[in-house]
C-alpha cells in the first residue's frame, strides 16, 4: 500500500511569516513529487514539482525534497491570507504517467 | 479552452439511478485521469488512460464504475446503479503524458445521491 502523510492542520501562522508543510511517503521508488493548492469548493491547482534531493525555489514558494529520509516540504514565505487553503502532497512512483497519490491535505490558515 | 473541462458541475441523482460524467482534457494532452474526492481528503485515483488505451483503472471501487475514452480526448465515467456512498467530488486530470508532467485538474463534478 502507498502512502503518503500530512498533518491535517490547520496550520495557523500569521500573515508575513514562513508557513512550513510536511508530507512523508512510504514507497521509496517514488521519483517525483508536486505540491497543489485546493481552495474550498474548488479543483486542485499546481504549485510546485520536484524531483531531485534539494531545495527548488520559485517566488515565494520552495519545495525541499529528502529521499533518504522520505521527506517533502514546502515552505511559504511572507505568508498572505490569500495563501490560506489546503495544501496536497502528491507522489508519483515512476517516470511514466501514471497516476499520483496524494495526501490528506494539510488546511493552512493565515490570520491577518 | 485551455483548461481541462468537466460537466455537469453539479449533479443530483436517485439512488439506483445510472450518472455519467464527462472531461474535456487539455488539447494535446494524451493523458488522463479520474479521481475521486470525499469531503476533507485528497482525491483517490480511480483510473487511467493512455490516448483511447485503459492502461490502470485498478482504483475502480466497483464493477458499477466505467470509465472509456474511445477517440482519445473526451472520457465519461459511467456509474450503474449508483449508492449513497458514491457521492463525491470526481476530479478528471490530464498530463502530457511524459515522464515526470504535472497533472493538470478540472473544477470537478460535485455528484450527490440521495
């Protein structure tokens, strides 16, 4: 069984400051890794991929990814209220198309 | 259009009645892919589809479940007699279908069954 792990929150951080998600997975053939944003009532959106150890920035957003460790993160910096939804870590176990599996979902509220 | 489209958004069904959902997927995009999501968790893959191929619908919760994709654009997901337990949001989501692409996701159907 694959599976993928977040804490379902919420996570509440104040507005400008670094919110942190976490997601682990447990199959270790798992090559790529996405981070989508689902507002309420709304369809997931894509935020951010990775696929190598490291951090991969863009904007305000960076996704960590440890392989070893079966860890990926996303950091947020100056956090916005508009920033607040729920987070998906998606995992995908090989190179070729086939379907993710994601996470909970972790709810970020950020408190002007 | 330049998103993947799904309809109806909103759709309300007897119990023991059959539903169909339909996706429009990014033009050019060979992949595609149903999800379901209950309320408060990710979406849960259901089944997979390679051009007009069904490479994977191992996430089917039941043989009620069918999906098809016959010219390789457009899919339906065909549920039979439909349960209570079937109401869910279905996501479709396509890819270029190359190694490590980005799933891209429709607004959903939003399916009750009373």
């Amino acid at each position: 069984q694959k599976e993928v792990e977040q804490n379902s929150g919420p996570l509440s951080v104040p507005e400008g400051a670094i919110a942190s998600l976490n997601c682990t997975y447990s199959d270790r053939g798992s090559q790529s890794f996405f981070w989508y944003r689902q507002y309420s009532g709304k369809s997931p959106e894509l935020i951010m991929f990775i696929y190598s150890n490291g951090d991969k920035e863009d904007g305000r957003f960076t996704a960590q990814l440890n392989k070893a460790s079966q860890y990926v993160s996303l950091l947020i910096r100056d956090s916005q209220p508009s920033d607040s939804a729920t987070y998906l870590c998606a995992v995908a176990l090989d190179n070729y198309g086939q379907n993710f599996v994601f996470g909970p979902g972790t709810r970020l509220s950020v408190l002007p | 259009g330049a998103g993947v489209s799904q309809s109806p958004r909103y759709k309300v069904a007897k119990r023991g009645q059959d539903v169909a959902l339909r996706c429009d997927p990014i033009s050019g995009h060979v992949s595609l892919f149903w999800y379901q999501q209950a309320l408060g968790q990710g979406p849960e893959f259901l089944t997979y589809f390679q051009n007009e191929a069904q490479l994977d619908k191992s996430g089917l919760p039941s043989d009620r479940f069918f999906a098809e994709r016959p010219e390789g654009s457009v899919s339906t997901l065909k549920i039979q007699r439909t349960q209570q337990e079937d109401s869910a949001v279905y996501l479709c989501a396509s890819s270029r279908g190359r190694s490590n692409q980005p799933q891209h996701f429709g607004d959903g159907t939003r399916l009750s069954i009373l």
